[in-house]
C-alpha cells in the first residue's frame, strides 16, 4: 500500500481555492499511485479558526464545499482531510475539529479531536465539543488504521512523569493489531519543537506498537507559523519519511517495503530560524493583501536583519527601506541605511524626521 502525506498551506476561511488545492494534491497523489492521502488538521478551514465560529455561516459555507470535494475525488484512492463539523446534539458545544474519511462511491466517515488545547493562542473548549476517538479504527484495501488529530497524542507523561493532562485517553483506548497511526496536525512552530513532537509520537507508535503518520501544517496564520516537517517513524524511533521544512510538501511511502519518493535533508538550527521569519512575513503579507513593505532603516543591525528576511520573503522589489534622520542620529547612520539599501537592491528613501520632533 502506498500512502502519500500531502503538506499543504491552507488560507483560513478561503474554501473554495483551499479545496482545489486539496484535489490538486490529491492528484498528485494519484499520479504515484497512492491508496491512501492523508492531508493535515483543518486542511479545508484553516486553523487556527478563531472567532470565525461564532458565525454559522462560515462553517455551513465550508459544509458545501466538503460535498463539493467528496463528490471531485477519483477511483480508488481514500482521503482524510481535517474540517470543523457541527455537533447536531444542542447539549454539547457547537461543532467538532473533525477529519473526513472520503472515498468514491461510500458514506464519508467523520473521526473527532478528543482532547482540545487551551493553552497560549488556542482556546478549542470555546466552540468544539471533545469527541471519542476509541471509535476511530478504520480499514482500508486490507490495511487497519487509528486516527487521531494533533492533541490526542499530547497527553502521554514528559520523561519527568509531567503532563498537562490528569488523565490521557489515548492509553485507555483498547488496542488492536494495526498497520498504522495517522495523526492530523496543525502545530505551529518554536525551536525545539520537533524534540516534543518526536517524544509523544514515539510514545504512541510504542503504544499501538505501530508507526505513526504525522501530517503537520505548513504556513502561517497571523502571528504563528506552522513549519510542515510531517514525518512517518516507526515503533522504534526511526524516521522513515519526512517532508520539507516551512514550504508545502507531498511524500510517498510504501507501507509495505518502506520506500518513499523523497529524501529530505535536516536543517541547520540558524537555517531553520530564518526559513520559519522568512515564511511568517510572506504569509502575512499575502493573506492579508499586502503588496509591498517600508521599513525604516537606522544602519544598525537589527534594522538590517529585518529588511534582509523581508527581501527573502517579499523580493527586493516589493520593499522600501526609509531612512529617518533626526536630532539624534549620526550622519553615518544614514550612509549605512544607503549603504545596506544598495546591497539588497530595495528602494531607499529619506524622510526628515526633525521638523515633527520639533
């Protein structure tokens, strides 16, 4: 069985062109002739949804074009995709963070995220009902699988017998003999989080004795940044797939002789950190319309690091520096801001800055 992990960077609430992105990927997928695509948390909403659930009809929007996508997918392939559902019991939450098992021909089934973040810009209890993911095994073309989305394997024990649960529901799930865990993510990114990543995976491939897919989001949304590096490892700890860092991504591994389409090179940590800046300014800028950016420039190198990440990000073409002379600055500070502007080929201006501080 070949099963492609499909790394793509939805834009939040933009359905439709999330969609053809989705079916395009899945194409993709066919064409290596893939059984299965698994794409990652909220591939078809975008995450983090925010207060956007507070109105209905956002979510009974992207309901039609869950339709519209199941009906487009071709023969023989299944597809699991993360949307937000709504919760027909009125005495729980409004709606669930679910994944869609779509195939040709079949009712598509709907497996719910159980445990639900509350911590820092996250606040899922809000608007999402916790599901019961001990009913989420599921087969297909002879092969059993159990799903989970991101939080349900956050729950297990750090190596100081930590956890930010008092209970983790995944080890009470009872186990069956399976080929495989599929974890859809949507985890943004800070150094070192790959580390905490590796553990609980770990932890719940050992636990199913099974590996473990982790399809993780790429992209940013306002201030957070997803950087992708979806893996699939083993029961023992060894990566046998990995997807790019901070860009969309489609690998391919065979279940069966463990060959995949691509082998992905690791990233230097300074590398990493740049990758990460360079993707959170492009997408802000592109998510919210803006075309091109002013900077002022002071000659110093805090000025100089961030004019560089945004000429990676925009394109030397689409960014101004300013230098703002004044009272207090030094007649060389200007030269290095004209100096730095020549360098990244940006356009440079002056804009005296003393007759409004007088």
């Amino acid at each position: 069985m070949r099963i492609a992990l499909a790394q793509i960077n939805p834009t939040l609430a933009d359905f439709k062109n999330n969609k053809e992105k989705i079916l395009d990927f899945i194409h993709q997928a066919q064409q290596r002739k893939c059984d299965l695509v698994v794409f990652p948390e909220c591939a078809l909403f975008g995450y983090h949804p925010f207060d956007l659930l507070e109105r209905e009809q956002i979510v009974k929007k992207q309901e039609s074009e869950i339709k519209d996508l199941i009906k487009k997918i071709p023969k023989g392939i299944a597809v699991i995709f993360g949307v937000i559902t709504r919760n027909a019991d009125k005495k729980g939450r409004p709606y669930f963070n679910s994944a869609v098992l779509a195939v040709k021909g079949q009712k598509p089934r709907f497996f719910h995220k159980q445990l639900l973040p509350t911590g820092d810009v996250f606040d899922e209890a809000r608007f999402i009902e916790p599901g019961d993911f001990s009913k989420n095994y599921f087969s297909w073309k002879g092969r059993k699988f159990f799903l989970t989305i991101c939080e349900d394997i956050w729950a297990w024990p750090d190596s100081k017998g930590h956890s930010a649960y008092k209970v983790n529901p995944l080890a009470k799930v009872k186990k069956q003999k399976i080929d495989m865990v599929i974890n859809l993510s949507a985890s943004p990114y800070f150094v070192g989080k790959m580390k905490q990543r590796e553990y609980v995976t770990l932890k719940t491939a050992q636990y199913f004795g099974a590996p473990i897919l982790y399809a993780n989001l790429v992209g940013a949304q306002d201030e957070i940044i997803y950087d992708g590096q979806s893996f699939v490892m083993d029961k023992k700890g060894k990566k046998l797939l990995t997807c790019q860092a901070f860009e969309e991504d489609i690998n391919v591994i065979d279940l069966d002789t463990k060959e995949v389409w691509n082998k992905t090179a690791k990233l230097e940590s300074v590398e990493e950190l740049r990758r990460a800046l360079v993707l959170g300014i492009r997408d802000f800028c592109a998510k919210t319309g803006m075309k091109r950016v002013h900077l002022g420039s002071s000659g110093g190198i805090d000025s100089a690091v961030a004019a560089a990440l945004a000429v990676d990000a925009m394109g030397p073409a689409n960014v101004t520096t300013l230098g703002l002379p004044g009272p207090f600055n030094s007649p060389k500070s200007l030269t290095l801001a004209e100096e730095l502007a020549r360098n990244l080929g940006v356009d440079f201006k002056v804009v005296e800055i003393g007759p409004m501080y007088d």
